[in-house]
C-alpha cells in the first residue's frame, strides 16, 4: 500500500527555505496551488526533493514533476534516477515523453509532423564544423546558440559577426562534451516577446507573454525577463494544440513556447513536457485542471 497517491517533486534549495525572496515564494505558493487542488481530489500527497536520497519512492503511487530546476546541472545523475525510479512509481509526466523532451532534437520529431518550429542545426559533440563554418554553411548572419539539453539560459548566447569568435572561445570546452544547437535570430522576440501557451491534457487553460528586458533577448527571468498575462488568438491556441497532439502520447501537462517567426508565421520555440513554469497562480482554475487530469490517469 502506497504511503502517498501524488508526491510533488522539487529541488533542494526549495524544500525548507529559510528566507524565501519573492521568486522562491512564487515556487512555494504555485507548488501548495498544485497540492490543494489533489487534495481535493482526494488524493494523500506530500513534497520532496527528487535527490532525497532517505525516500523510497515505492512509497507512493506518483511522482509529479514541479520545480526540479538543478537536474540540467546533474543530468548523469538525474538520467541515472529517473531510469531507477520509473521502475518504482508512475512518472507524470510519463517517463518515455520525460526521455523524449530531454534533448531538442525533439525539434526533428516536430518537423516531421508538419509543426513548423525555427530552423536548427545540431552540433554533436567534438564536430569539426565550427561556429564561423556553420554560419557559412547555412547562410545566418545573427544566430542563437544553445546546449539541446539545459534551461534557464545556460550557455546560451546571440551571435553575430562581432562577437563570433569570443563566443566560440568560451563554448569550446563545452562543445567538445555536449550537443549544441544553431537557430538564426527571431526578431519578433524582440519587438513582440514569446508565448507560453499551457495545456493540460488536451484542454488550454493559459498563458503569458515572455518578454526581454531592454538590451537583451533572453526572456527568462533569470536575466531580467518579465511575463504579463496574455490573451492568445484562437490560431495560437490551435497551433499549439497541433504541437500538443505531436507529442509521442498526450501529455498530463505541457507548455508551448512561439513565436512569429522572422516569416511572419507561428512556429514553436520549444515545447517543455519536464518541469516548466506555467504560472499557477496567474490563473485560479490552472491547477484544478491539473489535479483533475492526475485523477484520471490515477484512476
């Protein structure tokens, strides 16, 4: 007999914060959002960081993935874990669309399905084609290069013919060790900003605009970034639907990421099945729609 239906998974730095800012209360306030709306399911749920290493996770029917935001600096040791304990629990989401939404080669899987996304090149580790190469091969002049696994900006830089060789010096070290990926530039993100569309299930329940701060173009708050309630189009909503149902099965929660891209169409930035933001307490139905999707598929 499970000891708990529904353990909510975060990191250590948010566990028992002793003097929280306003960006861990944030956590702390969407996380408690998220385990009152499955309490009133019915459902026994407690909170725990993912690297406890004293909790035997057989204790509990579930494991959902909240704010587990230090996996990408421990990723052997989270892929190790994840492996392990998805022979334990339930993994929501699911532990093939976790393994699936690691890495953005994703991205090729979107293609694939007619989901128009920003034109990528992949750059393996230890490649012989170098940044400036890349930059001729494909004919982009301002660029945005990244790891294909990571978040919150990690190694994350806006090239242009400027700053080539400085950013190539300081990703070679860790080009030589991980995938990274090449994007031309999306100028709407600096004119207009980036929509975080968030569904559960197959059901839209929000979203936000992501924007920059000034002489900047990172949207992430970590640099500055800002979000603002937002109200999609009815094409942005379906669009991102369309990337929904692309997904290898139908995630319990899921968080799509466009932009208009330099064309002047839709296209997906990212799509973030793992642990994203999606802004709780921005919206006072979000995570009753959440429990309700947990229920079903515990049921």
């Amino acid at each position: 007999m499970s000891s708990f239906d529904v353990v909510i998974l975060t990191d250590s730095r948010y566990v028992n914060p002793s003097a929280p800012g306003e960006y861990v209360r944030n956590i702390l306030q969407e996380d408690q959002l998220v385990s009152d709306a499955l309490k009133n399911k019915g459902l026994s749920v407690s909170r725990k960081d993912w690297a406890d290493p004293d909790f035997d996770w057989s204790a509990t029917k579930s494991i959902l993935f909240r704010s587990t935001w230090d996996y990408f600096d421990r990723f052997t040791q989270f892929q190790n874990w994840l492996d392990l304990v998805s022979t334990q629990t339930i993994l929501i989401n699911s532990h093939s669309l976790i393994k699936w939404n690691l890495d953005k080669h994703y991205l090729n899987s979107l293609v694939r399905t007619e989901i128009e996304v920003i034109p990528t090149r992949y750059i393996q580790p230890g490649s012989n084609l170098s940044i400036s190469r890349l930059h001729d091969i494909t004919g982009w002049t301002e660029t945005v290069i990244k790891p294909t696994v990571g978040g919150a900006g990690r190694h994350t830089y806006r090239i242009d013919a400027d700053n080539m060789s400085l950013v190539s010096d300081k990703l070679a070290p860790f080009m030589k060790q991980e995938s990274f990926m090449l994007q031309p530039f999306q100028h709407s993100v600096l004119d207009h900003g980036e929509i975080s569309l968030v569904f559960f299930g197959d059901i839209f329940s929000h979203a936000v605009l992501k924007k920059a701060r000034p002489g900047d173009f990172r949207v992430q708050d970590d640099f500055g970034g800002s979000i603002h309630k937002y109200t999609p189009s009815d094409q942005e909503i379906s669009f991102g639907l369309r990337a929904v149902h692309a997904c290898p099965e139908l995630p319990a929660y899921s968080r799509v990421d466009i932009i208009r891209n330099n064309q002047g169409k839709l296209a997906v930035s990212e799509l973030e099945l793992i642990e994203p933001e999606l802004w709780f307490r921005l919206n006072s139905d979000s995570s009753a729609l959440l429990a309700e999707e947990i229920f079903k598929r515990l049921a």
